[in-house]
C-alpha cells in the first residue's frame, strides 16, 4: 500500500519499521497515524525508496527506524544516501525500564509495542501479542518495566512447515471446530494448529496476569486479526500501530 497524498517533505519526522517481511512507514497526526507504506520486502521496492527520497529533499526530515533485519536496513541507508535514518536499538533504553538478561539480542520491537500499549493504556500493566513471522507474548509492568516474554514460530510459519514436511496432509484453514475430538484429518489437522496456536497464547497470558491481574492485553501484527479470532477466552484490544505509539514515545523519552 502507498499513499503520497500526504506530502513528505512537509514533515519533520516518519517512522519507519522493519520487520522480518515487510516495510511499514508511517507519520503522527493528531488523531492517530497515517501509513504511507505497508507492503512485503519483495513487492515493489524501488517506489518504496522514490517515496523515501522524496523525503530527503528536507534536511529537517529524519526517519526513525526499528529494525529486526539489519540487511534491510542496509539497504535502504545505501539507496537513500541524503536521508537522516535514525536507527533505533535495545541499547538506548535505561537501564531501570528493562529486566532482561541478555539486551543485546533483544529485538527492540518486542520492547517499543509493548511501550506503544503502555502509553495507549494510560500506564498499566500491559500484555502484548505481536503476530507476525514470529509471534511474541511480552509483558511490561505497570512501573514501565519491561519484563520479557516468549518468542513462537508465527502462524503461517507452521503452515508452510506442514505443507513442506507433511505434504500428504491437507491445508490448514484458519477455523477451530466446535466437535472434540477430531473426527476428521481436516478437524484434528484444525485443532492440532489454530487450537494449539490459541491455547498456547491463552497460556503465557495466564502466567503474565499471575503477576498482575489487571495488566490490559493488547494484539497487534499482521495476522492479529486471524489469531485474535482464536482466542475465546481472553479479551484483548485490537491496535495496529503499537509499533509505531512506541517508537515516537521511545524517541520523545530520547530527546528528554
């Protein structure tokens, strides 16, 4: 998706996240944010950078960036030499917001949608699911701590894997039956996937709402809308943008 009726160069910041598949671009307004890009790493890349250095005509333009994938964001510094990209990293965040052993394999993404709920919450204690190639249960307490989560292989990751590894299966669709057991292959192909999936979620929840009852679950990604279906007994809020309410609150705490 590309919208260029939002004229770049007028703009003092864009936000800009990489992910492990795809670009996402976007800028703050007053009542939320506006995407001027969301497509996959492979469909059309070159009008992507045209949007980009459109941007660079502007020194007062900075992207600021989140990235889980370090070649992509090579390539983007390489092919829009004139634009200030601001990368963002785990290593930038105080050390009193964060309890996690190992920081310099955190994946900052992780830690901004969980900010982005945090700030969206009004500062409770939070619980993100973050469905994308990868799916992330994360947790940040209601002192804005960031305190970890789980890291699972993402929906369409386990599909491509039963279709490469048990081709004599059928595909999997993204229902769970109402019958138990299974009575079919399909039903109990069913279970064994969009059940687990569900189930596995609903309990790393559990553990996170052991440590704080009232902690606001949030579901965000590109598939939030498929597994959100899958979760019965867990009510959380839908928000698309976390990625990005956290990474205009990470740089603001930056700039103060």
């Amino acid at each position: 998706m590309i919208n260029r009726s939002h004229k770049t160069t007028q703009m003092n910041a864009l936000y800009l996240d990489i992910g492990n598949t795809s670009l996402k671009l976007a800028v703050p307004e007053e009542d939320g944010w506006k995407v001027l890009w969301h497509q996959r790493f492979e469909n059309d890349f070159v009008s992507f950078i045209d949007l980009l250095k459109e941007s660079s005509d502007s020194e007062k333009n900075v992207v600021y960036t989140s990235s889980v994938r370090k070649d992509i964001t090579r390539k983007v510094e390489e092919a829009v030499p004139g634009l200030h990209i601001q990368v963002l990293s785990a290593s930038q965040i105080p050390k009193q917001f964060i309890n996690y052993s190992t920081i310099h394999t955190l994946g900052l993404d992780r830690f901004l949608g969980c900010l982005g709920a945090f700030k969206v919450s009004n500062k409770s204690g939070v619980i993100v699911i973050d469905t994308g190639s990868a799916c992330t249960v994360d947790f940040m307490d209601k002192d804005g701590i960031y305190q970890g989560g789980v890291i699972m292989p993402g929906m369409d990751i386990l599909k491509k894997s039963i279709r490469r590894y048990l081709p004599e299966l059928p595909d999997v669709d993204s229902t769970v039956p109402d019958t138990w057991p299974g009575k079919s292959t399909q039903d109990s192909l069913r279970l064994g996937v969009n059940g687990m999936f569900g189930l596995a979620i609903e309990s790393w929840i559990g553990k996170f709402q052991m440590m704080d009852d009232n902690a606001v679950v949030f579901i965000t990604g590109g598939n939030s809308m498929e597994i959100q279906l899958l979760l019965n007994d867990t009510e959380c809020t839908h928000h698309v943008n976390l990625q990005f309410e956290g990474m205009k609150e990470f740089v603001e705490k930056m700039k103060g």
